[in-house]
C-alpha cells in the first residue's frame, strides 16, 4: 500500500510539472465496489497539453520502474485513461471532465491533496482506534461477565441451616 502511495504522489507530480489544473486525488472506497485504490483526475486545456501530461506520467513512474497496463483514449486526447492496476490516472479536457463527472459518481470516495498521500494512511491510524476501542470493550465485557459469574455462584450457594 505505501508503494501505491509512493506512486500516486509521483503521478501527481508529473501532472504537475506539465501544468494539469483541477487536480484532484481519489481514494477509492473498499466497500465501493471499486476495481482500484486511487483515481488522480486533472484537466488538460488542449489536447496538446493532454498528451503532454501522460507522457509524462508514463515516463516519471517509468523511471520509477512502474509500467501502466493500458492506455486509452491518447490519440483522442478527450479523457487518456492511464491504468496502473492499484490506481487510475484520468486526464480529460475540460468539456469530458464535465461531463463524465466522476468525482460525482464516485462521492463516496475520501478526496485526499497530495500532502495527504505524504502522510501515513488514514485507514491505518483508523484500524489502530478500532483495535483500541475493541479491546476496550472486551476488557469490560469480560468484567461485567466474571461480576455476574460471581453474583450467579453467591445466589446458588446453599445456606446454611441455623
């Protein structure tokens, strides 16, 4: 997962030394339904620049020694769709980004800035509450059940005759 995270923020970075605008970084829901752990989504102003931006992805995660899986849409240059498996580079003109919209169909999705990606994984720190919490709880579950145990016991003692 820190891989991933390492280059998505090397993506991320391509896409802006080529000037992509509108950048925005989506980190998929597991629950979702989702087929990847990220989607980086910019806007290109022309299809020049469109085409500019995933060479340039390409060649920084290439350097990275990441190859994509596939590339659609680059001749295009409407929406170039880079699939990297564990994340999505979509790069679209400004007219396609409107009207695919999916930072609409994916709302479900945590928006993350590339700061966020730098830091250490939400779902981590969030598991580490959890575990907290849970363990919490059955500490005084397991309590409140040796209490009740001892009330039990005390009840079916016989007593003794006077």
């Amino acid at each position: 997962m820190k891989e991933t995270r390492q280059q998505v923020i090397a993506a991320v970075k391509a896409v802006e030394n080529k000037k992509g605008e509108q950048l925005t970084i989506l980190e998929m829901d597991r629950d979702s339904g989702a087929f990847t752990d990220y989607f980086v989504i910019c806007t290109g102003t022309n299809p020049r620049q469109i085409q500019a931006i995933s060479d340039e992805v390409e060649r920084q995660l290439k350097q990275a020694g990441t190859l994509p899986n596939s590339i659609e849409g680059y001749k295009q240059a409407e929406w170039v769709l880079l699939d990297y498996v564990d994340f999505v580079v979509h790069i679209f003109s400004e007219r396609a980004r409107k009207f695919y919209d999916l930072e609409r169909l994916w709302k479900s999705a945590n928006r993350l800035s590339a700061a966020d990606l730098a830091k250490k994984p939400a779902r981590a720190a969030a598991k580490k509450a959890v575990k907290k919490t849970a363990s919490a709880r059955t500490t005084k579950a397991k309590s409140a059940a040796s209490r009740t145990r001892t009330k039990t016991a005390a009840r079916k003692r016989p007593r003794k005759a006077s």
